[in-house]
C-alpha cells in the first residue's frame, strides 16, 4: 500500500501549533463528537492527505491546561481512527510531540528520536498474566530509512501518567531498554494495533530524565524550542513518507 492518508496525534497545543500553522492546515469542528475537547486539523501536504489531533483543553476539572496522559491520548485516537474509516482510512500513524531523553541513551536537548516500540513503566500489576499487559510493549513500524535520511535516532519510548518519577519507575524504564519518556505513546500505540494502523513516534527531547535539573523547569524552559524543532522535523518525515509503502521507510 502507498502511504497517502496520515493521521498525526500530537497531545499539547503548544507542540502542534507551529506545524499546523506551517502546513496551513485548517481546523474541522466536524471531525470529533461535540461533547469530547478534541481537535482536528486537515488538509493536503503535496499529495499526502493530513488530519493532525490534538487532545484540547481539560473542561472536566475547569483548568483549561492540555489534556495530557494515556486516557485522552487512547480516546482521540480511537475516534480520530474510527473516523477516517469511515471514508478513507488512515495509513499511517505518527506520534509526534516532546519527551524527556537519557543520557545514558546518548540523548541531548533537541535530539530528535523515533521510536522502535512503545511500553509502559506505570502500570505494575503483579498478578500472574498481567505483568505482559501491564508493561503492554508494542512494536513500531520499522523507519530506519527515515532516520537515516534526518539524522534522527531511534529508541524505546517508555510512558507513563506523571511528568515526575520515582525509583520504581525508574527500575522499570531501565527494563525497558527507554531512550526517551513521555504521557501517551504506548496508550496511542494500543489503539493503533486495536485499528491495525502502522505507527510510530517523532519525539523531540526537551529535558534529562537522568540528569541535574528538575524536569519541570527543564520542560517548560525547552518546550518552545522543542516545539521548533518539531515543526522543522514533521514537514521533513512527511515528504519522505507520502508515496512510499511501508517496507520502504
């Protein structure tokens, strides 16, 4: 199959804005039920049809702060994936957004990684049968000529639902081999496999989880420069996606 439909799920406004911006995508009110927080952005990059989600703003406690985290991420990709079904289903599934990197994985501030499979370091359920499901590993489609071709690097993402960790986490992303650490991959992988749409992630490091400085004031001081340098990157993995199969990337 030819890559020419792509569905981009990016969790934070501030992540996709420069993208959406840059592509001149245009908003669709139409695409999710009136009663989710989601947004939609379509249009056409060359001969690629784009459909970038993000999970909008928390209505629910009344913050108005991203909706970050596996539960919102699941739930817009699901509906964003049954939708497209319904006239042309999507080909491919790109995970982009920001991420802390490890240095002992050689990761720096603005290094961007793609992923080469997703799991999570959260969910610890030490029930015979259950460990499998808990850390819940799913394997990417494979990009290695996409890496190649942006100089990216590739890795683990490990997920989990606080920005901060403890040594339990810690203990746990080291067993899952993580090069970097978000809110929401392996919650997007699980529906991409449910949907049987190929996936991976763009991930661009704005903070050390193994190093010095707070992740939250390393995060917030890196964010807009991240954002940047997703922008410059995104553009530059959907040209060479588009008109490609799948075994070519």
């Amino acid at each position: 199959m030819t890559i020419s439909n792509v569905l981009i799920a990016i969790a934070m406004e501030a992540e996709a804005s420069p993208f959406v911006n840059h592509l001149n995508l245009t908003i669709d009110k139409s695409f999710f039920p009136p009663e989710s927080p989601f947004q939609a952005f379509r249009g056409k990059h060359n001969s690629c049809d784009l459909t970038v989600i993000t999970n909008g703003k928390d209505t629910v406690h009344n913050t108005n702060v991203d909706n970050v985290g596996t539960v919102p991420a699941a739930l817009a990709t699901f509906l964003a994936l049954q939708k497209l079904k319904e006239t042309d289903p999507a080909h491919l599934l790109i995970n982009a957004g920001t991420c802390g990197g490890f240095q002992r994985k050689g990761a720096e501030i603005g290094d961007v990684f793609l992923t080469t499979s997703v799991a999570n370091h959260d969910r610890r359920i030490p029930i015979p049968g259950f460990v499998p499901y808990g850390i819940g590993k799913i394997e990417s489609t494979s990009v290695e000529n996409l890496a190649s071709h942006l100089n990216a690097k590739l890795g683990v993402c490990t997920t989990g639902n606080s920005l901060d960790f403890h040594e339990v986490d810690s203990h746990h992303m080291l067993e899952n081999d993580a090069s970097v650490k978000d809110m929401e991959a392996a919650a997007i992988g699980w529906v991409s496999e449910m949907w049987k749409t190929p996936h991976f992630g763009v991930k661009v490091v704005t903070d050390i989880v193994d190093g010095d400085k707070p992740t939250e004031e390393e995060f917030l001081e890196n964010l807009g420069t991240a954002a940047k340098s997703l922008q410059e990157a995104l553009p530059k993995v959907i040209d060479f996606v588009c008109d490609k199969t799948h075994d070519e990337l």
